[in-house]
C-alpha cells in the first residue's frame, strides 16, 4: 500500500480520515500505525482518528474506528453518522434507512437528503446504555447496579461520577460552569486512571434545563476533540439517571463543535440526530 485514497470528514469538528476498505486493502497489523500516522497534523493529513468503511456480512457497511493514538475502539457516534452519509452518497446503500456493523453490534441510521441527493442530517439509533459497572467497565462499584453520582477523587479533586457505556465507555461529571470545567488539568489523568481497565472517555456537562446541556470532552486515545456523539449520548442517559432530563424527550446538547440532538426513548433506544460534512478527499503517501 503505496498510496491510498482517503475522504476526511467531521462530525461538528470531530474530523476522521475515511478510508473506504470496498476499494483499498490495508494490512491488519498496519492499522494502529497507518491511524497514528495520518491523524498527525505536521507529517500526516491531521485528524482525531481513522475510520474505515468496511464491508459486512451483517449489513451495508461495517465502520472500524481508531483513535489518534492507534487504539481501536467499538464505536463512535460522529463517525457513524459520516459513515452513513458517504455510504449513501456513494451508492454503498440505496436505502435512506439501513443498518451500520460496529464492533459493538449493529445499529440503523436514517439519512435526511436535500434535493440534490447529498445527506444534510443523519439520525442514528445508538442502542441501549450499558449501565452495569463491570461491564462499562469500571471497578470498586460491583456492589451497584449503576455507578450514578458517586462520590470519587482523582488527585486532591473530588467528583461525582456517574458511568455509561454506548459501546465505548464513558465518565459524565456535571458542573456548575462548564467554562470552568477541569478538562485540561483532570481530562488526561481521568482518561487513564485505574478505575477504568480499558481507560474512558471523560466529559463534563453543565445542565441549562431538562432538554438542554453544555458539554466538552476529553476523548480516549484522542484528547479534548470537538466533539463526541457517543459522549453526549452518555451524558443525555447520566442527566435523565441523576433526575436532570427525562426519558423521551429531546435534548439539546451544547459540544464544542455544535448541537447533536438526543432522546433515551423508553425502550432503552438512544437517538441521536446531527449533521456530517465532507472536508476533502485526496491521496495519502505512505513513506514507509
Ligand atoms: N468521537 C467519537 C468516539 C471515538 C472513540 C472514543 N475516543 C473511544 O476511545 O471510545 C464519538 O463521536 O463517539
């Protein structure tokens, strides 16, 4: 693999390097490297992470996410919404309503269209939260059947941390302010404390109202990123879980990079509805 051909797009600035695995073939052991290598911004394209769009037994289309730091994680909201958009508008899928593999299990997205058929908004079904403590993971709670608003400290700072997993996990700390949020400070030593065996991905919210809340992350393996679908998507579960917002209703979340509108419907489906761009396609020059 000499040169390979690559679409990056972004979910409200959460920008991943598309690669289409229908048309390109990349060495399985080559993956964590080749997703580290083009997400850097001086000596590669520059983005959060890599995403391949893969073929499927089980669907249209499988999605593979990496993050900047060459790790592999199960999902990602941003990214499956751009998934669904390229995959439509490159006839992968004729439907506007199809199935996407993840490595955490099949979801469906619907696509909105504008009258030139380009995909304006995509609205994903993003399952059920996973809620057990074992099974976000996150230890020194197995005697609970959730971890919400519990008492915990990183350093000398105490937090309340309530957990969710979409696939991937997450720590959701509400705040009074989120302009003073400690992301900086606690977001690298959140991501990789002992708590959680597979490291998480931290954020902070402050709740406006039941149906609206700020929200900035620091992102696994990526950093602070604009942008985490599957992040606001815990953070929408862990307000309705601590009595902040309610189940189905939609809520306006506030990232970085703009609004994502989510609903915990009550059958345990989380919906989350965003746009997806396309930024440039192009080739990229593998030098090894
Ligand atoms: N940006 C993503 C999540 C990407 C994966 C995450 N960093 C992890 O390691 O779990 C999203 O939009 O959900």
């Amino acid at each position: 693999m000499d040169m390979l051909k690559f679409t990056k797009m972004h979910g409200l600035g959460n920008n991943y390097i598309y690669i289409n695995m229908f048309e390109e073939t990349i060495d399985e052991a080559d993956l964590p490297r080749l997703a580290a290598e083009v997400s850097n911004p001086y000596t590669g394209i520059g983005s959060d992470g890599m995403i391949l769009i893969c073929p499927s037994k089980l669907a249209p289309v499988k999605m593979r996410i990496f993050n900047n730091d060459g790790s592999e994680a199960k999902n990602c909201g941003n990214g499956l919404r751009c998934v669904a958009k390229y995959a439509y508008e490159n006839d992968l899928v004729r439907e506007t309503e199809f199935q996407i593999e993840t490595l955490g299990g099949l979801v469906t997205a619907k696509v909105t269209t504008d009258n030139n058929k380009k995909v304006s908004l995509v609205t994903v079904n993003m399952g059920n939260p996973i809620l057990q403590p074992q099974q976000i993971p996150v230890t020194g709670f197995n005697h609970l059947q959730q971890v919400v608003n519990e008492e915990v400290s990183f350093g000398d700072t105490p937090l309340k941390l309530t957990a969710v997993s979409m696939g991937n996990p997450h720590a959701v700390f509400f705040v009074d302010s989120i302009e003073d949020a400690p992301l900086h400070s606690l977001g690298p030593i959140i991501e990789k404390d002992s708590m959680f065996p597979d490291w998480v991905n931290a954020e902070f919210v402050e709740v406006v109202s039941e149906s609206e809340m700020h929200f900035r992350v620091w992102e696994r393996g990526s950093g602070i990123t604009q942008a985490c679908g599957t992040g606001a998507c815990a953070a929408a579960v862990a307000a309705v879980l601590n009595k902040k917002a309610e189940r189905n209703t939609d809520i306006t979340v506030h990232l970085a990079g703009g609004d994502l509108i989510i609903n915990w419907k009550e059958n345990g489906d989380v919906w989350m509805t965003g746009p997806a761009e396309i930024i440039c396609t192009g080739e990229y020059h593998n030098n090894r």
